[in-house]
C-alpha cells in the first residue's frame, strides 16, 4: 500500500531549503565568495556584466542586443552568448545592481526548487506515493550531476525542466495531449538547443520504455510516435526566431566538427569513472583541484572535459541490481542499459550524441533520469525487492565506495601517497549508503525522507564548500576584482580625458594581463566596458578564425577558444592604442609614449595607432603568408584566395586613414577621404550579420586581415555606414511565425475533435 505524506509540497520545499543551506550558509557567514569553479571566475560573472551592459542599452537607449563590442574583438552578441553563457534567469538580475556573487546564489536556489517541483509533479502525474514522490524530487534535485552543472548556469538552467519535459511525454502517450508537449519542445530549444539535440535523440528510449510501461504492448507505438514527431517540429519551429541565428553562428566555430572518430578512449578513467559513477558521488571527487580529481576527470585531446556524474543519492545505486531479478525482469531494461552503456563508452558514439563535437558525458543526465523513474517504484511496492541481493549489493557496494578511488589510481599508476589529503572522502559517504540501505532492508521506509536529505546535506558540502577549488576565492579578492580598473566605464572616460580626439575615434587597449588581472582571467575587460584583447570564449566569432592564422602563438592564449593578442603587428592593425601596465618594461608597443597614470598603473599611448581602419596599397593571400610576416600587415592587405582577384582590382595607390568615427550598439559611422577609388580594411571583425553602406548605398564587404572588415571606398568623401543584425534572425522570426500558426490551428483542431467524439 502506497504511503502518503501530509504536506508533502511544504515538506519537500523544506529539505531543499535545508539542503541548500549546506551549500550556501558556508559562504555566507564566512569570507569565502560564492564564485566556484574556474569557469565562474573567468567567464560566467563577466559575461554577465556584459549581459548587464547590452540589456541596460537596451530598456534606457533602446540599443537592440545583437552586438556586443567588449567581447574580444565584438561578437555576435544575440546568436552567442545568449546561446552559451546567459540564461533567462540573469535577465532580470542584470536589470539591477545586484552583484553577480548574491545573484548566482538566489538563481541557484530558485533552480533547485523548479527542479524539485518539477520531479514532483512528474511524480505525482505517475501515481507514485506522495512519500517516494518527495524522495525522487530530492534524488534528481541534488544529484551528482544536478551538483556538477549548477556551478554552469546555462547547463543548470537546461536540465532542470528535464521532469516537466518527460511529463510532457507522458500526457501524449496517457491521453494523447500535445499543448504541453509542443510548448515545452519550444521552451527547451530556445533555452539551451546543444543540450537539447541529446535529449531529443533519448527521448526514443524514453518513448519505447514508457509507452510499453502504459500498455504492456508495442500495438499503435509507431504509428503515435511519427504523429508525436510531427507535434515536435511544430516546438522545434516556433524556436526559429532565436535557434536559427543560434546554429548558422556555432557551424561557422573551430569547436565543431572536433570530435574522436575512434572506438576506444586513450585512457582506461572514462571506463573506471562510468562504473563507479553510479555508486560514488563523483561531485564530491572531481573538482577539488586535487590529485583525487585527476582520477574522476578525463580531458580529451580536443580539450572536452568527461566526468561521469550518474550518482542520485545511494537509492538508484541500491536498487538497480533489483531491476534484473525475476520479478523485475523487464527485457527493455538490459538493452536500455547495454546501449546507453556501448553508447557513452565508444567515442565515436559518445561524440554523436554530445552534437559530433567531442565525446562528453553531459548528455547522461537523461539516462540518470530513467534509471531513477525505473527504482522508484520499489519504494511503493517493497515486496518486489529481494532482500538477500539488496544485503549483497550494500556490502559489495559499501567496500567499492570504500576502494573505488585507491583501486582508480592502482589502475591508471597514481601513487597512493599523493592521495593522502583526501583520503577522509574514501569513508565520509559510506555511512549514507549504508543507512539507506538498513532502512530499505528493515522496511522503514519513513525515515527514508530523512535519511536521504542527511545523506544530501553531507555531498552538497563537500561538493561546494568543502572542495577546495571551489572556496578559493575570498570575499575580499572577489571586491578587489571587481575593481580593478574602476567602476565600470571608468577607464573610458579617463582615456577620453587624455586626448579630446578620443571622443570621435575608435581604438582599443591592452591591458597586461598577469600584472593587472593577475592572470585569473581573460575575460575581465567585460567587467568594465573595455574594448581589449583578451577573451575566454567558446562562442567567439567565426572570423576570428582567421586572426589566428596571423600569429597563433601571439594570438591564442591556453586553450583554442582563449585569446591573448601580444603582437605588436596584429595590435596596430585592430587599432590598439593604449596600453595600461604596472611596469614600462611590460609595454608592447615598438613606438610609444607615456600617457598618464590610472590610480598606481601607467598608461602609454601607441604611436603607430591608426583610428578604425585605412586604405590599403598592397595584397598578398593567406596561402603566401605565414606568422613571420606579420609586419606587413602594416601595408598589405591578407585575403583568401578566392578574393584576391577581387580585391586586387579595387586597390589605390595612397592610404588614407578614417576620420571620426562613432559606434553604438549595433551601428558604426566612419569616414574616410581619398583623392581616388581605394580598398580600406576597417578593425571591425567581420560577419554577414553587417549591412554596410557607403555614401548611402549598399556595398560589398569582404574577410581580410585576420577576419576584419574590407570594403570598397570612392574617390572623394565617404561616410560609411554599419547596422547589424544576426544573420538568420528575419528567417527565423518567419519560421517562429509559421511554427506558432500551426501550433494555434493544432490546438483548435484538437478540441473540436474532442468535441466531437464528446
């Protein structure tokens, strides 16, 4: 007989609060800054002030979001990072004054409750016991995996409304409604597409097992599932207004068509961290920054990092075995579990489903999900559970939890001794499973709400707090980041202040990045408005590609999608004019002089600066360039091949160099003077989102010089013209427009047919 809690919804609100507090309160009452994890210190708070930036011109100026000029060289604002790096909760945050360290905890809360309520009403939609329903919403709410992506806002924020989707599922196949369905394909596409494409892909397994689960039979599942299909493209098509500019942006980026096309991982830790990622919380393990977390962490040669995170409390762990006993036996079940398992264990397999960029882990999450709506029954219907295999699998896994990660460094030939600073983890979570498990075998299963919240209270610790990578950053070095050049848009108008001029040119700045950011980060100069050089950007413009054909050594920093421009050539060429160090020793310029002082940093001007762009007189192709040849870039156009004919015909024979130039937001003036037809290449990165005008009328632009912008420019005066807007975005808003038609004549069509059949 199923067992019912009184309050259930007050009583799981309480848990997750309180749960939640073992991962927050640490911070708050000591003087460590809930910024966790590299990631959240390098990119996600500054682009979050970028996002404060863009959305503030927007609702005070009425500046569109579709450009950004602060994000390295400018980026695609719309179709990147609102894709990768901002997700819907920040929006109103970033409306207000709130720091990003106070915003991130209050929108990881409110995740963690959608995600339990969520479960919940998942649960509830399948009749589970209002006591399982609450036990199953804290599973999936703090799960490994849920503790993994939390520190990854625009992760987090995807796999939360998993339960409401699956739902959603479950109303077509129970009573053949669809609105939910189509809504909530709309709402996930829109909100994270790249996570989405795995889910779809699952959602056939998902399909078969539940659909099966229902009837008993296979009778009419093909037939609803194509229907299914259809309803699908109706969601998939009202998300084109944001998905299509999305796509055409991230097809053009280096990171895709990286995948491993082999069979077999170069190292035996993925195979080791998927066995023992049901049975150990691997969030607790990998991301200490310790020697433990090299043995839960695989980095592939193209940079992916794979952590296996298939634990959910040690209820999903304890009761899997029980799935292929007699009475559980369900043939579904051993081919689910030997093609997800083939599926993540073969790269080439594994890289299909992470988009067929590099194999990754990430798309487990829905795999973690089935296996917990597949146990949760036992703990309505205890008599299906086979005690003596439930006492053999608490003890084998007890001893596994106790020895996974010795036996894991034995295996891969790490040495014991360098382990010894986390020796503790090898025993602290034991006594959760154990627990579980003696209520599970007793039968007391009231105490198990209880059980599974201390057994949460303990991981969530030590999965935030309690790892050292993610507590290492003080309260008052997160201040004195935030302030480092000043308030925001402080350091511009002190450099307007150096030469009146500034206020109608373009120009950027290096700021050195170790004796200044301290090398914590190269995204900083988004904190302040800053239009630089440095980035840590997995979504950066295509163009910029060719940038680091000029110089990968002096333009590429760390990883592929890391930027750090210290050559002096590429410099003058996307008109870099000051540079801010601690030292003159540290200044990269070949010709300069001192500007001033910005509180204890100097400043030094660029003498070879040129304002935006100017006409050129030479040409030459990438194919007859290489990195040494970078001083040419101050005479001669690089181009691609098939544009050298082009380009060569609209060459002149003097430079002339811009004159007042203006940007806001989107647009971009400039003008430019020359006795004759000329070809100017202008330091703005290209992309096909860029109409550009000249003298009012429409002109080609071209991919020159490192991915910037080559026109050409007339004889006499030339105002030219940029407004952006995100390629696809017009097309996109035409198929969002026809998705919702249909949706609107699907939903009236079916209620007629009600009606009818009423």
């Amino acid at each position: 007989m199923k067992k019912n809690l009184k309050y259930p919804r007050l009583i799981l609100f309480a848990l997750i609060t309180l749960i939640s507090a073992f991962i927050f309160c640490p911070y708050i009452f000591s003087d460590k800054a809930y910024i966790v994890g590299w990631d959240m210190r390098t990119i996600y708070t500054s682009n979050f002030e970028n996002l404060r930036t863009v959305l503030q011109a927007w609702v005070h100026d009425g500046v569109r979001p579709y450009w950004t000029w602060y994000s390295f060289l400018g980026n695609d604002f719309y179709s990147s990072k609102l894709f990768y790096f901002n997700d819907f909760f920040e929006f109103p945050f970033a409306l207000t004054d709130m720091t990003y360290e106070h915003a991130i905890m209050i929108m990881t809360y409110i995740k963690f409750l959608i995600a339990g309520f969520g479960f919940m009403a998942y649960a509830k939609y399948n009749r589970y016991s209002s006591r399982t329903a609450v036990i199953g919403s804290l599973m999936f709410t703090f799960s490994a995996y849920h503790m993994y992506v939390m520190p990854h806002p625009f992760f987090a924020s995807f796999f939360i409304f998993l339960p409401l989707y699956f739902l959603s599922v479950d109303r077509y196949i129970r009573e053949r409604k669809t609105g939910m369905f189509i809504l909530m394909v709309f709402f996930m596409f829109i909100n994270n597409y790249y996570q989405f494409y795995s889910v779809s892909l699952f959602t056939i397994i998902y399909y078969i097992w539940r659909w099966h689960r229902e009837y008993g039979t296979y009778k009419d599942m093909w037939r609803t599932a194509f229907i299914l299909i259809g309803y699908y493209m109706i969601g998939f098509l009202m998300s084109g207004i944001v998905v299509l500019p999305e796509v055409l942006n991230i097809l053009a980026n280096s990171r895709v068509g990286k995948r491993s096309s082999t069979l077999f991982y170069d190292s035996i830790i993925p195979y080791l961290d998927y066995l023992a990622g049901m049975f150990v919380p691997a969030s607790a393990y990998a991301n200490r920054g310790t020697p433990v977390s090299s043995l839960y962490t695989f980095v592939t040669k193209n940079d992916s990092v794979m952590n296996a995170y298939l634990w959910a409390t040690s209820i999903p762990a304890l009761l899997f075995p029980q799935l292929f006993t007699k009475k559980n036996r369900d043939p579904l079940n051993i081919l689910f579990t030997v093609l997800i398992s083939v599926t993540a264990l073969v790269p080439i397999l594994s890289s299909a489903m992470h988009g067929f960029s590099e194999p990754s882990f990430r798309w487990l999450a829905s795999p973690l999900f089935l296996l917990m709506v597949n146990v949760l029954p036992l703990l309505d219907e205890p008599e299906r559970i086979d005690k003596r295999l439930l006492l053999t699998t608490v003890i084998v896994l007890t001893i596994l939890q106790i020895a996974a990660t010795p036996l894991i460094a034995l295996a891969t030939g790490t040495d014991l001794a360098l382990l010894k600073e986390d020796m503790y983890l090898w025993f602290i979570f034991a006594p959760g499973l154990i627990l579980t498990g003696y209520l599970l075998y007793t039968g007391r299963y009231k105490a198990l709400p209880a059980a599974v919240a201390a057994e949460l209270c303990v991981v969530a610790y030590f999965s935030f707090f309690g790892s050292p990578s993610l507590s290492d950053v003080t309260k008052q070095i997160n201040d004195r980041v935030s302030y480092l050049m000043g308030e925001k848009d402080e350091y511009n108008r002190y450099t307007r202040s150096l030469d009146p001029a500034n206020a109608d040119s373009f120009y950027r700045n290096y700021i050195d990045p170790v004796n200044i950011y301290w090398g914590l980060s190269t995204s900083y100069n988004l904190d302040f408005n800053i239009m630089g050089m440095l980035a840590y950007d997995s979504t950066y413009l295509p163009s910029m590609n060719d940038l680091i054909r000029l110089d990968p050594e002096r333009v590429q920093d760390y990883l592929p999608w890391t930027f750090d421009i210290q050559n002096p050539d590429v410099m003058n060429l996307i008109s870099t004019k000051y540079a801010v160090v601690m030292d003159e020793s540290e200044v990269p310029f070949e010709n300069y002089r001192f500007a001033g002082n910005y509180y204890a940093m100097s400043v030094y001007e660029n003498l070879d600066y040129v304002n935006l762009g100017k006409t050129y007189t030479s040409l030459m192709t990438y194919d007859d360039y290489d990195p040494s040849m970078s001083g040419k870039l101050a005479d001669t156009i690089i181009c691609h091949a098939e544009d050298a004919q082009e380009i060569s015909s609209l060459l002149g024979s003097e430079t002339a160099v811009c004159g007042i130039v203006k940007t806001e937001g989107n647009y971009l003036y400039a003008d430019i003077e020359t006795t004759e037809p000329g070809f100017a290449v202008l330091s703005v990165p290209y992309d096909e989102g860029w109409h550009v005008s000249r003298n009012g009328q429409p002109v080609k632009t071209y991919k020159v010089s490192g991915g910037m912008t080559g026109l050409a420019v007339e004889a006499g005066f030339n105002e030219i013209e940029m407004n952006f807007s995100p390629r696809g975005l017009k097309t996109g808003a035409m198929i969002s427009a026809a998705g919702l038609l249909l949706f609107i004549a699907a939903m009236i069509t079916q209620r007629v047919l009600k009606k009818k059949q009423a």
